[in-house]
C-alpha cells in the first residue's frame, strides 16, 4: 500500500514500504505466549505477539490486569495498553534469506524480463526438461547466466554452480552489476521481506480448558508462525550444506512455501466476513471520517467539535505540509514526526494550531463540510468551524439536529 493524501491506494507493496511501516519492528521467533506463567499473560520476545511491538494482548488492560490506561507501560509485566487508533499502527515484518514473488507479481516478473532481455534455456535434468523458463519451479531454483550484455541476452539453466547466482538474486545480480537502470523496477516485484499485520487484525483467545489455560490463535498468525518456523529451520541446516546444487533447492523450497503461505493469506483475508484488510484502512473519500454524532446546545450554528484522532486522520497530507513548513524539514522527517511523534505536547499543540487557528489569525481555522443524508434535506450539507475535542463523539449544534439522520465529516 501507498497513500496519497491520506489515503491508500492499491501499489505493489515493496520491501522499502513494507520497512517504512514497520519501522525496527524485526519478528524472530516463532513462539506465541509462555502458558507455563500463571499469573500474567507473557508473549515471547520477538515472537508474534511480541508485547514491545504490538502492546497488549488484552484491548482494555495490560498483560497482568494491573494497568487499565491506555499509553501506559505497566510497570509489573511491561506491557502498554494500546488505543484503538494505536493498536492499527502497530506492523512488523519478518527478514528473510531469499528474495519470493507471489501470485500478485509473478506476471510483473515475467513481463519485465520479456521486456528487457531475450532469454536462452539449457535444461538437461529431468526436473526441468520440458518446461518453459516461465514455470515458477525454474524461476525459483535454476541459475542465471548473462551470454550476451550488448543484446540483452540471458540463459537460465538447470546446471548449477553457484547457488548465489540462481533465480532471483541471481537475475538481481546480473542488474546490479550490468544495468543497474533496471534494478529499481525489477525490486518493486520481488520482496525479502513480509509485512506482519497488527495484532489487532489477528488478537488470540485465551480460554480455560479444566484447570489449564489453551490458546487458539489466529489463522493469520498461524501462517506467520510457520513462515518463521521454517525460518528458524533453514538458519541452522543452510550453513552446514556444501553442494551448490542442494542449497538452490532448499532455498527454492523455502521460496515456493513462502509465496504458497502469503498466497493463501491474500486469499483467507480477501474472502474474510469480517475483511480486516478493510478494517486496517478505510478506503472512503480523501480527507474523511465517521464517528457517533450527539447534539450538542452550547454550539454556534456554524461550530461542530470534533475529535482530534478523527481530526487528525482527515488532516494527514495537509498537516504534514505544515509540519514542513513550520519546523523547516523535509517530507520524510514531517511523515516521521506525524507517525511517531503525535503524543508529544509540541506536535499536539501545532496541530490545535493547525486546525483551531494562529493566535491572532482567524482566518487560518479550519473548517469542515458536514455532509447529512437525505441530501434534500436543506440542511444536507454546510460548512463549520471546528473545535477539537478528547473524547470519541463529535458534536454538532442542536439547532441543526432535525430531522434525525446520520453525519458524516468531510
């Protein structure tokens, strides 16, 4: 995913975005949850619930129950009770030895070296005699050569010496190192890395089973944890492997069940009811949100309060410019501190700036279109100033509250 002005749009999810989202947040450990501790829930480090990464097991308290406060660290089993709105921001990601496609990019593969080079085949096993260079058994394990840098000529073969220069780090390396032009394009089809979703999308449940406590995880966090498994496996059988030959085909295999597993991820998540892709991030209109709408007396007629993590969701590419723009940094350092930095005071008192106005500048408040159903209503649609608030209602004045539908900000 990329986002313009704030919101997604469908791109090809390469490893710099997927590093960009989750930022030092590296998975390690196939593990889940110790059930061997009984007083208090306790994720294992780097594992995928890993408490330093995507907080608290629970939404409503810490890992122990001592600590009912979001954005608190809970002294006694160190773990941070997440808001809704933090608990969505929380992605890892998973490093791996190889680079993978899956389905999504295989064709975007294909059709960038058909693109670019001719392509020579030499097939003598009986793996690979008969198949076409496009197959994806070939395509994870087999070696690519360069015969010809002027045509463009590459040869992929089954006869293999050199385990580095096989499938897709070995047609990487032949870019690198010959059309370094064409790396940029090609890497946007290839991954080394996997996105980890929030913990949020994927929480386990704990429940007790007689006297003894049993977790039931998410089919998400499954498929993580097999990815990881597999992992930990390849690290300690690769570095004792001598044969060329058998170490392209242990990381083809490692390759294929990695794009087969995310395969099957894309597919479980598209066909979900509850479709939490869609729940991570809202596709409506740019600069947009919804939440409960109450009336509210003491409101101007032309005055609607809002709450700041709605606001500040809605505001995103605009405030960020302003960021830029009042402490002199560039786009990816104003991206950073809109990310990381928003609990700060400084951060929240520019964007009250932002939005309620300039002290002695009016004219720079923001307002917003309130869009009511029906739209023959006279009252549809107007435009009010906007006064922040910490709660999770948004006000609006109860003048304007008859007759009673719902609210949408804009």
């Amino acid at each position: 995913m990329a986002e313009t002005q704030g919101n997604p749009r469908i791109q090809l999810l390469t490893d710099e975005a997927i590093s960009n989202y989750s930022e030092n947040n590296v998975l390690t450990d196939y593990r889940d949850i110790n059930l061997r501790i009984l007083t208090r829930i306790e994720p294992y480090p780097k594992g995928i619930y890993d408490q330093d990464i995507f907080g608290s097991v629970f939404y409503d308290r810490c890992n122990c129950g001592n600590i009912r406060t979001p954005g608190v660290r809970c002294p006694r089993c160190g773990s941070t009770v997440l808001d809704e709105v933090s608990s969505f921001r929380r992605f890892a990601r998973i490093e791996l030895p190889i680079l993978y496609t899956t389905k999504f990019k295989i064709d975007k593969v294909i059709e960038f070296i058909k693109n670019n080079f001719n392509v020579q085949v030499q097939f003598e096993s009986d793996k690979f005699i008969g198949l076409g260079w496009t197959d994806m058994k070939c395509l994870d394990v087999c070696q690519w050569e360069l015969k010809d840098k002027e045509n463009y000529t590459l040869l992929i073969t089954d006869q293999i010496t050199d385990y580095t220069k096989c499938s897709y780090e070995g047609l990487l390396k032949i870019l690198q190192v010959n059309y370094p032009e064409m790396v940029k394009e090609y890497r946007a089809y290839v991954n080394q890395y996997i996105l980890v979703i929030p913990m949020a999308l994927r929480a386990p449940t704990i429940k007790m089973e007689g006297n003894n406590r049993v977790l039931e995880n998410h089919y998400t966090s499954v498929i993580y944890q097999n990815i990881l498994y597999c992992l930990d496996y390849y690290n300690s059988i690769f570095p004792t492997m001598k044969d060329e030959i058998g170490k392209s085909f242990i990381r083809g295999s490692f390759r294929r069940l990695v794009s087969s597993s995310l395969d099957t991820l894309s597919k479980l998540l598209a066909s979900s009811k509850q479709n939490l892709a869609r729940n991570m991030q809202s596709n409506r209109m740019n600069n947009s949100g919804r939440c409960t709408v109450v009336p509210d007396p003491t409101l101007k007629a032309d005055e609607v309060e809002v709450p700041i993590h709605l606001m500040y969701e809605a505001c995103r590419s605009e405030f960020i410019q302003y960021i830029q723009d009042k402490k002199g940094v560039g786009p990816k350092e104003a991206e950073r501190i809109y990310k990381m930095d928003s609990d700060l005071d400084e951060v929240q008192q520019l964007f009250k700036e932002y939005v309620e106005g300039e002290e002695g500048k009016p004219d720079t408040a923001k307002y917003v279109i309130i869009n009511r159903a029906p739209s023959l209503y006279e009252f549809a649609m107007f435009s009010c100033k906007v006064k922040l608030t910490y709660d999770y209602t948004m006000k609006i004045p109860q003048v304007l509250c008859k007759p009673k539908y719902s609210w949408a900000l804009r």
